[in-house]
C-alpha cells in the first residue's frame, strides 16, 4: 500500500481545519439569529425581570362574633347513629390504650353518646380551652397588657413587663398579635424623653416580679422544658430565638432594648432586675393586642409559653399570687364560677403540658358548648379561636380532604395521652360538640391514637345520621 506523503497529509490537515473553521463561523451566525441553541443572540438585551407579585396575607383575624348554630331544623343527629361511631372507635384494634368520648348536639345540649365521661384525665393541650375561657372571662377580651420603661432616679431605667411576652423586636404591627407592640416603640419613646434632657447615657434593669415562685409548673422538668417559656411578664416573642426558648426571656427583652437604644445614640448599661418604684413615672408605654387576639393566637398555635403566661394573669386578677400553681388554680375557679361543674379538674399550668393537668370530656364539651350560646358574649371569641381541619394551626394537616372546614378543634398531645375537643358539621350541616380522650397507652403510641381519633371524627362529620 502506498504511504501518503508529508505534503499531502499537511494538505488534508489544512483542508480539515478550514473546513472546521467554516463550520464554527456558521453555527455562530445561527446562534446569534437564534436558529440554533446557544448563548449568543441580535435580539435586544431583555428587561428586568418583574418582582414576583406579593402574597397578601391575612393580617390578626378580626373581632370574633357569636358562632352560628346553623339552621336548627336540620336534620339531628340520634343517638343510635352517633352510639354507633362511638363503638366503632372502641373496638378499634388500632386504637392503644383506653378511650373517653362524648358527643352533644350543638344546638339543643341532648348527649349523643358518651363513654367514661366523668374521669378526670389527662387531656394534654385541650386544657388550654380552660385557659382561654378563663382568660375571657376574668381579664375581658379587649384587655391589652401594658409594657412600660419608668425612671428610677440616678440615670436608672426599668423596663417594667405587664404581661406582654409578644413583643416585636423592631416596630410594633398592630395588625398583628406576636409583635403588635415592638421593642423599637419603646426604644423610640424614650430615646425621645433622653433626648429632651439632653441625657446620653442610661443604666436599664427589668422588672418582672409581677410573677413569683419558680418559672416552671412543678412537675414540667428535663426535656418537657424545653416546651415552653420560663414563665416572666415582659419577652420578645416569648424569649423565643431560632425555635428554642432562652433561659432567661425578660433580660433578653432588656438587651434588645438596650441595643435599640444604643443604635438612636443612647449608651445603656443592662444591670440585671430591679423593682421599679412606687409612683416612678413612665417614660415609655406599649400596649399588647387585645386578650381575645392572644387566645386565638395560644389555641391555634397550641402555644404553651401564652397559656402559661394567661394562667398567671389570671391569677394576679383573681387576687391570688402570680405562681404556677395559682394559674391554675384561678383557672379552675374561673370555668366554675362560669356554671361549669369542675369536680376533678386539677390544673398547676395553662398549658396541659403538666402531667397533673387533668378535667374530664364532660367539662370540656360543657365549656365549648357554653362559649357557643350566643348570650355568652364573653365567651364568644372562644370557639372561633380553636385550629380548623386542614386550614391553620394544629390541625392544618389533619381531617383534610372532605373534611377540611367541617371541624374546629384543640389538639392535645403527650407522651401517653391524646386528645381532640371542639365542634363538628355532620353532613347534614348539623353541628355536634365532641371531646375525646385517648389515654393510658404505651410511649410511642400516640401517633396511632390520633389516627384513631380521627378516623372517628371523620365518621362524625360523614354522618347522614338523622
């Protein structure tokens, strides 16, 4: 075979490379008229693109009216038909543990079906019901807590809490409940004060002792903590930093304040707690959001930190010392002095996170149906309040599908207790009050309770069960 020689290889090369060289000019041409796929192009550089449209979100839901029974001529419920749901959840062998149930009509009080109705149970976060109807009906739904700094004399400030721990750490938003009132409110006030005397310089304390004894309920230790706030009467956010809840809340509003401070041009020097003086004047003043907002906000939320916080206001109200045991004292007092009979009822927080807090499904479906009579006005903000199925709060992942909207409700769980107490629409647009308890089951099984529990809802809010 003959060899191909230098020259002509050097030839072939040289007609290759052209060849490439036409090649790449001519996909280069179509890229820039856009015929083929590439990064080059003659059209005009395009536009900026347009900021995403913003989500209007709903700001604090409004004044809360009397709940609407619906049309009492719907077709009822009887008891038969309910009964029957009640034994299908009893003899789940899903279910763990043991069950207490009842189920009420709505708009005339006639019981359906009950089981176990008057033990007194650990009922979890269904307590904070309590909690909040006693909150409406000692402190009064329009109540706002202030938070004010007051001059102590020789340079000193106190920041002084009233029970508001939703402070915004920047401007206040009244249209909100967490941070309706704002640390840099405070700041503004009293830097505008300093100012007018030509003062630069401050010392800031903090003054919580509105709230004796320990911050904790006695039996909420070691890990159940880290659920809630050390009770205190002053708190950004309740002390609350990246999901965890601070060790000391009340000093950390104080060091925001002091920060804010610092930035309008006034040194502050945080010197711990001081009690402020009888008749010191105020400085600066915020308001909370009204009491009704900050229920609506612990019961959607299932917030242990408020219902805490409510309990022992409660108690300062009622007279009595502002300790955890007190709160829940007063709370109980309170849902008595409402004409509910509490016989068993043990509370020593707001929050049902105590393994003590116990009531009974009768008190609790008594409670919620009384917040539904229309001349309970008082109570009206309570039932609006509770999370609803597949919407907000505790419940926004449950009862959904056909029954998201049908059910309002507080969850409540703990480690060997579930719960679920509030109201039902029945198919037949009839609206029923249910509390049921889930109870004494090993740890690790509360994820199968509610699974239970709410297959039984779900037949209730299914039910053509005139």
């Amino acid at each position: 075979m003959a060899r191909i020689g230098s020259t002509a290889r050097s030839t072939v090369a040289w007609v290759a490379g052209s060849l490439a060289v036409v090649l790449v000019a001519l996909y280069v041409l179509l890229d820039v008229q856009d015929a083929v796929p590439g990064v080059l192009t003659d059209e005009p550089a395009p536009a900026d693109a347009a900021p995403y449209p913003a989500v209007a979100l709903p700001g604090a839901r409004p004044a809360a009216a009397p709940v609407d029974l619906l049309d009492p001529a719907a077709p009822a419920a009887t008891p038969d038909a309910v009964g029957s749901a009640v034994e299908s959840l009893v003899a789940d062998p899903a279910r763990p543990g043991d069950v207490a149930v009842r189920v009420v009509d709505s708009a005339t009080g006639e019981v359906l079906a009950e089981r176990d109705p008057t033990s007194a149970l650990q009922t979890a976060s269904s307590a904070k019901i309590l909690t909040g109807a006693a909150a409406l009906s000692v402190l009064g739904p329009q109540t706002r807590f202030p938070t004010t700094v007051v001059s102590a004399g020789d340079g000193l400030l106190v920041l002084v809490g009233g029970g508001d721990v939703l402070l915004g750490e920047g401007e206040g938003d009244p249209s909100a409940t967490r941070g309706h009132a704002g640390i840099a409110d405070l700041a503004d006030q009293v830097a505008a004060e300093l100012e007018s005397s030509g003062t630069t310089e401050v010392r800031l304390a903090v003054d919580d002792s509105q709230f004796t004894g320990e911050p904790y309920a006695d039996d909420v230790t070691g890990w159940d903590r880290s659920f809630t706030m050390p009770a205190t009467t002053v708190a950004v956010n309740t002390g609350a930093v990246d999901g965890a809840y601070t060790a000391d809340p009340a000093m950390g509003a104080t060091e925001a304040l002091a920060a804010a401070l610092e930035e309008r041009g006034v040194t502050a020097t945080v010197e711990g707690r001081a009690t402020a003086p009888d008749g010191a004047s105020a400085i600066a003043t915020t308001e909370s959001a009204p009491v009704e907002q900050i229920v609506r906000t612990m019961l959607v939320d299932s917030d242990n930190a408020i219902a805490d916080v409510l309990a022992r206001m409660v108690a300062l109200a009622s007279g009595l010392p502002g300790d955890a045991t007190s709160g829940g004292t007063a709370v109980v007092d309170a849902v008595g002095a409402l004409g509910i009979d509490t016989a068993g009822t043990v509370m020593i927080d707001g929050a049902g996170l105590s393994i003590t807090d116990s009531t009974t499904v009768t008190v609790l479906t008594e409670l919620v149906d009384l917040a539904l009579d229309p001349s309970a006005t008082t109570l009206a903000g309570l039932v609006p309040a509770l999370p609803t199925s597949g919407l907000d709060g505790t419940l926004s992942e449950r009862l959904v599908g056909e029954n998201a909207g049908r059910v309002q409700a507080k969850t409540g769980t703990l480690a060997r207790s579930v719960s679920l107490t509030g109201t039902v629409l029945t198919a037949d647009e009839r609206l029923l009050t249910f509390s049921v308890v889930m109870h004494s089951f090993d740890e690790g099984g509360a994820w199968a309770a509610r699974e239970s529990m709410d297959t039984f809802v779900s037949e209730l809010a299914a039910c053509g069960c005139a």
